[in-house]
C-alpha cells in the first residue's frame, strides 16, 4: 500500500467513525500528510498542522 493510498483509506476510516459514532471522538495522525489535500486543509486547523509540522492531526 503506498502512503497516498493509506492517506485515503484513514479518511474513509473517519468518515466510519463519525458516521456510526458521532458520540464518540477519537484522534488520527497522518504521517507525511500532502500539503494539498482538501480533505485534511479543510479538517485541520492551522495552528494544529503548524504544532506537527508534516503531521496532520484529526479530530473525529
């Protein structure tokens, strides 16, 4: 699985989470997450993505 592939498949694992669980929170890291993915840029906030560097981090 290259890390693009596995990029996506942790958003499709979020969207489970949230879709079955929306009582629930949990957090997901991605490693090396791409600059210009829409799906983090628009779940990540700033200050979050500047404190981890490369990391994305996501609350669900």
């Amino acid at each position: 699985m290259s890390i693009e592939e596995g990029h996506n498949l942790t958003h499709r694992i979020m969207e489970e989470v949230r879709r079955h669980h929306p009582e629930h929170s949990a957090e997901i890291h991605l490693e090396h997450c791409p600059e210009d993915c829409g799906r983090c840029r628009q779940e990540c906030s700033t200050e979050t993505r500047r404190s981890v560097g490369e990391r994305g981090r996501t609350k669900v």
